[in-house]
C-alpha cells in the first residue's frame, strides 16, 4: 500500500488530533546506553526472514545507537553472502537524538573515508574515530577534540539547513519535518561551551550522578592484573575525575600538560596537592560534551528556583559509567571482559573502528538508515494505517530515495528498555 493514503479518514484523523501524553518532569532524551548490545539478525536463519530483498529492523527509542550500530556490522556480512540490502527505521522522541546520531554518522563517514583513501596508514582517520569515541562516552572532552568537533557539528548543520532535502550521504533518509529542531541543536552544540556549561559544572554533575564505575579494582584476580593495569588506572581516574583519558599516545602528543598531572596523581594517588593539579587542569582546559544537552530541556529548567547547574539528562541507575560502557560495546558479559591492556578509550574506539571499516559496504546503495522524530505509539498506529505524512506520494525524493516505498512490515523490531 506504500506510495498513496490508503485510508484518508485515519490520515485525517492522526493528523488533525495530536496524542496526548502524561507530562513528565525529566529531559527525556538519553544520550547514555547501559545495556549490552546484542546481534538481532542471525545470518542462519536467512530463510525465516522475509523473502524481500532487503532486510528491515525498527528501532523504537535509539538513545545512543549502539544497538544501531551493532545490527549494522552484523548485517554487512549478510548483505556481502546474501546480496540483500538492510532498511533501518530510527524513533526517538527528542530531535537531539537524531542531531547526536547524525554526528556520529557524519564522523564515521568521513573516517571511512579517511582510511579507504590511507589504508597503509595505520592512523589514517583516528582523530575521526578519537571524536567519536568522545561523544558517545565523555561528560567532558579535550580542548583539541572540542574544537575539531564544533567545527564538524558547524558543517553538519550548515550543509542540512542549505540543503533541507538532501540528507549528509544518500544512505541517510530524515524526516523533513524533524530537519529544523536538528539543526537548531546542532546550531546550539557548535556553539563554545564555557559560558553555558563550563567543564567543571558539568564533570561536576557527572560525577555526583554516577558515584563510581563498576569495575573495581578487587574483583578482578591478580592473574589478570597486568591485562587490566592500563584500564584500572583509567578507572581510577574517571572514579576521581569523572573524565575519559585519552589513549597514551595521543595524550603526549597533544596534551603534555595533562599527562604530566596524570603521571603524578597515578604515582600518588591520595596526595591533595596531585588531585588538585588534576582538577585544575582540566577546569582550566577540558570542555563540555555539548552533545548531551537538550537545548530546550536545559532553558526550561534555567526559569526554575531549583536550577543546580547542567543537568546531565541521563538513566540514573548506571549514568555514565564510561568503563562499564566500554566493555558492554563488545557485546559480551562485563564479568568476562579482558581489555587485554588497552584502555577504556582504546575499547570504544575499537567499536566504532569496526563500524567505521564496514562502512563502504553499507552505504554503496546497500542499506538506508531512516531517521524520524516522534512518538513511538502514534509512529505504530500510522504506520499501520500508511499514514506516515514524509511516506506519501506527495513527499518528496531524497537523493533518489522513494519514502513511499520503505518498509510497512518489519523483520526485526528493538524496543527501548527505558520507559
């Protein structure tokens, strides 16, 4: 039935009478998973999947997209062995979703590229990767990382507001009308963090919320200990600093001050004098993660008495517990995680170094990645009835790309576990 209204009177009637909903006096919007990402599609079971030539996964609350991202380096094997295409429908209530989701592709992308281009140079395209690991796992960020990102975030929201139809590559499909709340984010995002969200607020905040990771240093068995020096060390800093250090070698390199503040705070650990080196430099250097912030979320709750500083809208149960979502990202029981003397930002990077290099594959016309702002129920109830406005005849084409035609019946649906 894609490609017309197949029934005017629901068209008519989801669109003139809006769904109501419970007001809910929190942010809503989740930039921080804390669940372990499992592969949906399981490449033997290809003959219970639907005969239509592309393979199709809804997913209903993204949050931070690992479970996105995880179906797509899953799925590319499938896509090479079967010569199918995936479609991937994305639902999230809040357009900063979407703007943090568009980010990360846009830096995948471009380190795809990088790497395609360099591929015998083993760093080709790691500050893209670097970034990335950044945004889906730091309160706070390097001055230098900062600044590289505001400028990629500026680009991203430039290029959409110039060209409202035309997505940042032609695998990515956005609901038309959710373009103007992305773009402003985006806009707020590349904007300098300091007067609105200065770093030590935020580590601050950071930090009240999660206490400490659950990696601690007794529960792993002395046999293990040289595997995990590098990454209890960078436990012990986020459990002090509420920061995510960056791998070693970067850190000579583009921050020699913060690795001399570190080497003495890690020789001497309870000394006041180390801590508040530590502290110090990164109030002084380190900057916000603006990418966490829903813009309209945080201006509502600056008119309040109760106003305490930034709030981190994030699941408070396991906030940003970096070291515990380093090692979920492999799909694997924490309990049984080794990282094998790499540290927590060498594991996320892993992640998306995986994602970054199967990413040729995907977005050579293989797959489309729909991306829509809205309520779960009521996106349920038109889809049911074709009456999706941006899947209309009417809507336009995006780069090729007909919306009448995605999917109205889904091979794999993921549901948020946050209500």
């Amino acid at each position: 039935m894609g490609g017309r209204v197949a029934n005017v009177k629901w068209f008519t009637s989801l669109t003139r009478f809006p769904r109501n909903r419970t007001r809910l006096d929190t942010s809503e919007y989740f930039p921080f998973g804390h669940d372990i990402p499992k592969p949906l599609f399981d490449p033997s079971s290809m003959t219970n999947v639907t005969s239509s030539p592309q393979i199709s996964y809804l997913f209903c609350g993204s949050g931070d997209g690992r479970h996105v991202f995880w179906q797509l380096v899953t799925t590319s094997l499938a896509i090479v062995q079967h010569g199918r295409k995936i479609h991937i429908t994305m639902i999230d209530l809040k357009a900063p979703a979407m703007a943090r989701m568009i980010v990360m592709f846009e830096l995948l992308l471009l380190y795809s590229t990088a790497y395609a281009m360099y591929r015998s140079d083993k760093d080709a395209g790691q500050w893209y990767v670097l970034m990335l690991s950044y945004v889906f796992a730091g309160t706070v960020v390097p001055p230098e990382v900062d600044e590289k990102l505001r400028d990629i975030i500026a680009g991203v929201a430039k290029a959409l507001e110039e060209n409202p139809e035309t997505p940042i590559h032609s695998s990515i499909y956005v609901q038309p009308n959710a373009i103007p709340d992305i773009i402003r984010h985006l806009k707020s995002w590349s904007q300098p963090s300091e007067g609105s969200h200065p770093a030590s607020a935020v580590r601050a905040a950071g930090m009240r919320r999660t206490g400490t990771t659950k990696f601690e240093t007794d529960q792993i068995s002395s046999g293990k200990k040289k595997s995990f020096a590098t990454w209890l060390d960078d436990c012990k800093v986020f459990n002090q600093f509420g920061i995510v250090l960056p791998p070693r070698r970067f850190m000579v390199k583009i921050e020699p001050g913060l690795d001399k503040v570190i080497s003495s705070y890690l020789a001497n650990p309870k000394s006041p004098n180390a801590i508040k080196a530590v502290d110090d430099y990164l109030d002084a250097n380190w900057k916000a993660n603006t990418t966490l912030f829903d813009m309209d979320w945080e201006a509502a709750r600056q008119k309040t008495t109760e106003y305490l500083g930034p709030d981190l809208p994030i699941y408070p149960q396991l906030v940003c517990d970096a070291p515990y979502m380093a090692a979920t990202l492999q799909g694997e029981d924490p309990g049984k995680f080794n990282p094998k003397g790499k540290s927590v930002s060498e594991w996320v990077q892993e992640f998306f170094l995986c994602i970054g290099q199967c990413m040729p594959g995907i977005i050579t016309g293989k797959a489309t990645i729909e991306m829509i702002v809205g309520e779960m129920s009521d996106f349920m109830d038109r889809l049911a009835h074709d009456a999706l406005p941006h899947r209309q005849t009417n809507a336009p084409n995006v780069d090729g790309q007909d919306p009448s035609e995605f999917p109205k019946v889904y091979d794999f649906v993921h549901l948020s576990n946050i209500p």
